[in-house]
C-alpha cells in the first residue's frame, strides 16, 4: 500500500504530474482558515456526544489552535502531493500531535467538510460586500444632494428626451444598488445553511449532534437533506448571479462617466487620481478606471456561465466537477470589492460641469413634451397636441428656431389658447421642476428619494 488518505486500497502511486492536475491546493488555501473553524467546531462536538474523549478532544483542539497561529504568522506551507486544504491541514495537524490527529476525521467526509468551507468563505464575505455597496451608495446620495437642481439632458435611444435632474439621475444607481444590496442578504440565508454532519452522502452512524456544530459555526440552518448537503452549489451560484447584476450596473455607469467626460459631452470631468494619460499624446486623460470597471464585468458573467455549466447535468452527489467551483467565486470576491471602491471614489471626486449640462438642454427640442402637454391642458386632445408641436420641431429644424424662440403671435396663429405663460412652461429648469408625480425628476420628488435613502443607509 501507499502513503496518501487513501493508501490501503492502492498499489501505486499517481504521478507527480496527475496529481498536480487533480490538486486544488493552490487555490483553496484561500480557505485554510475556514477549515481549522470547521474542523474546531466538528472535534468539539465529538466531544460533547462521547464519540471522542475528552483528552483526545484537547489535544486536537490544541494543535488545530497552533495551525491557526501559524496559519496567521505565514508560517504554515502547503504541498501539492496532500492534493487540497483539508488534507494538508489535517497532514500538518498529524505532524503536530500525532496519530491521534487522525480521529477529527470521525463522521466526516471532505464532501461536508469542503461544502462547510465554502459556505464559511462566503458568510465571512457577504458582509463586507454589502457594507462597500452602501459606501458608493453614499456617495451617490452625497452628489444627488448637491445636484437637485442641476438640469441635464434626459436620454432615451442615447437622443435629447426630455431635461431631469442630474440628482435624479444619480438617484437611480442608488435604487439599482439597493436591490443588489437585498439580493446580496437575500443570499445570506442560503449561505447562512450548515451542510457539516452529513459525511460522505448518506449521514453517519455516529451520534452526531448537528445542532450543537451548528451553533458553535454560527450557522442559522441546517441542510436537512445529506444528498442535498454536499452537492448543493445554488448558494454560490446566487453569489455569482448577484455579483453579475451588481457588474451590470457599474458597467452602466461606466459608460456614461466614459462618455459624459468625453470632448463632445464634457458634463464632468474625472480626477486626476482616477484617469491616466498617454505616452504619446500629452493632451490625453483617459478615464482607465472606469473602463476597467466596464471590462471586469466580463470575467464575472463568465465565472457565473462557467459554474452553471459545470453544475449542470450533475449526477447526485459529490463529484470532482465541483472542485471547479471555487476559483470563480473568489475572483469574483476579489473583482467586485476593488470596483465598488474604485466607483465610489470615481463619483466622489468628479468634478460637475452643470453650465455645460444645462446648455445641452437649452438649443434642443427636449422641450417638446413639453409644449404638448400644455396644449393638452388648454383642452386639445394629447394626439393632436402631439401632431402640432411635431410639426413646429419639423419647421424649426428648417429654420434654425427652438420652440422657445417662437413669438407669441406666431403661436397663436397655429392655436389661440396658446398664451404669454407658455415661455415659463418651455424652461427646461421648469420643466424639470414641474415633474412632480410620484417618483419623477421634480426637485421634490429628488429631495424625497434623498430623505428616504438617508432613512435606509443608516
Ligand atoms: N478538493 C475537493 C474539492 O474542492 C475536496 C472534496 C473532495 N472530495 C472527494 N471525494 N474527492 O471539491
């Protein structure tokens, strides 16, 4: 026989070669403390039911206690042949105390043990990523408050719509960010789900006591299903699909800071600690960080495409696919954090140019709805306010006139409802401030969004 976990049965020895294929060492040590947690809580419990004694529980207890110390003074070094993180620790464990080390594994298998790690990883995790989508929630509402009154032009098809409120507009991310947030809690209980007791597949004869593991893992649930347990990947898969909408999101905004501080939009302009230049071209500031942002976006809708792929068609229970499964999640962790401050310190320090914003919206027909809606309040059907004003864009088009730029007179031969009052009604600022339907860009809808996100940051 050889000398691995699994000798007895074997004669020979994999290459070096095989064995580096099938190893995931190299990344999930990302979890060697999750593991020593685990493995913490599992010998304490076969204490607590007898299946261990108490002398034996102690001294395992100690020497995975040391394996945290060194663990956290570098001091631990792993090895390709022990394959992965369980069986490295619990070899470095046996070295420390001895064949006793081999008892922790009592009523476990690594298809719990690692299933119980990565939900570890993720529940330490989660926190963190929602407290850093707040912070750029912060500061879109710390901007949006400066901005209440700054008018820009609105948007649809990338073509002059109608004037809003660049706080308004602000506001929106903030409300994109919030679903993420309650996507990333919702997520939380499924992560929040101990699947440690359920052994290789099938649950043990031991007389485990999961409730006991459970709390000491501070674990809220427990997986009620040992199949189900060990071959359950849905929580990081959820992690996966949130983190892509999250990156949706940020590549959106990307975007538009991409184009609203290029020459031709000139709305903002980016700070100089997030913006590079050229090697070439000594004009140049580039916004990097934000393209970057946009393109990281990539990898993480191809870590959540790679794990469903990977997962699908799986037959019950454990199989070694599912090593697959973490090299993405913690890209993903790793990816989104970093975006989410870059973004937040992008919105924090770009400079606003409302001149800029507010004259984009005064040589423009975005005022059209405008025009229409208030030949519609003096009694003439919206269909054929809409028809009028359509044909007076036609002719200014022609003739180089906004609607603003039309006299009273003229007005009046193509409709005498039209009065003095309609020049009020064409100012965009107006315009924008009248918008004041529930959720809309009028200044007191933004100052309510405002007032309502303030009550859910705090
Ligand atoms: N390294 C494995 C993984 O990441 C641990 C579980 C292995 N279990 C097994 N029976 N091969 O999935």
């Amino acid at each position: 026989s050889i000398q691995t976990a699994w000798g007895g049965r074997f004669q020979s020895a994999g290459a070096k070669w095989v064995d580096e294929f099938g190893a995931s060492i190299d990344f999930d040590q990302l979890m060697a403390h999750e593991d020593i947690e685990g493995s913490l809580a599992h010998v304490q419990m076969l204490g607590h039911t007898g299946i261990l004694t108490n002398p034996e529980v102690q001294q395992i207890k100690t020497g995975l206690e040391d394996l945290q110390a060194d663990l956290d003074t570098g001091k631990l070094s792993f090895s390709v042949e022990r394959e992965d993180i369980h069986m490295n620790l619990e070899a470095l464990l046996t070295e420390k105390i001895g064949p006793v080390a081999g008892k922790l594994h009592t009523a476990r298998s690594r298809n719990d043990q690692v299933a119980t790690d990565f939900h570890l990883y993720l529940k330490h995790r989660l926190p963190l990523i929602i407290e850093t989508i707040k912070e750029l929630q912060t500061a879109l509402v710390q901007r949006a408050e400066e901005n209440v009154e700054t008018i820009m032009p609105g948007y649809t098809h990338l073509q002059h719509a109608q004037p809003i409120s660049y706080g308004h507009y602000l506001m929106a991310y903030y409300a994109m960010l919030k679903r993420d947030v309650e996507r990333f809690e919702f997520n939380q209980h499924h992560t929040d789900i101990m699947p440690l007791g359920s052994a290789a597949l099938a649950g043990t004869t031991f007389p485990i006591d999961r409730e006991y593991t459970a709390q000491l893992l501070d674990f809220n649930q427990i997986y009620t299903n040992s199949l189900d347990a060990v071959s359950d990947r849905d929580f990081a898969l959820e992690f996966l699909s949130n983190a892509s909408i999250l990156m949706m999101h940020l590549s959106r905004l990307s975007e538009e800071l991409i184009s609203w501080c290029s020459y031709e939009f000139n709305y903002l302009e980016m700070a100089d600690e997030f913006s590079t230049g050229s090697s070439i071209m000594p004009q140049k500031k580039n916004p990097d960080m934000a393209e970057l942002t946009r393109g990281k976006t990539g990898r993480v809708y191809g870590h959540l495409m790679g794990l469903l792929t990977t997962m699908k068609g799986l037959p019950l229970a454990y199989n070694k696919d599912m090593q697959e499964d973490k090299e993405g999640v913690f890209d993903t962790v790793k990816t989104i954090i970093p975006c989410l401050k870059v973004m937040t310190g992008m919105i924090k320090t770009l400079s606003v140019h409302p001149d800029k914003m507010a004259a984009a919206t005064q040589n423009d027909f975005s005022n059209a709805t405008e025009l229409a809606d208030y030949l519609a309040t003096k009694g003439i059907p919206f269909r054929q306010a809409h028809a009028i004003v359509g044909n007076l864009v036609y002719e200014g088009l022609q003739s180089g006139k906004n609607l603003q730029d039309i006299s009273l007179a003229d007005y009046q031969k193509i409709e005498p409802r039209i009065e003095e009052d309609v020049y009020q009604v064409l100012d965009p600022k107006v315009a924008v401030q009248r918008r004041t339907s529930l959720g809309g860009t009028g200044f007191d809808q933004v100052k309510a969004q405002i007032k309502q996100a303030h009550a859910e940051l705090d």
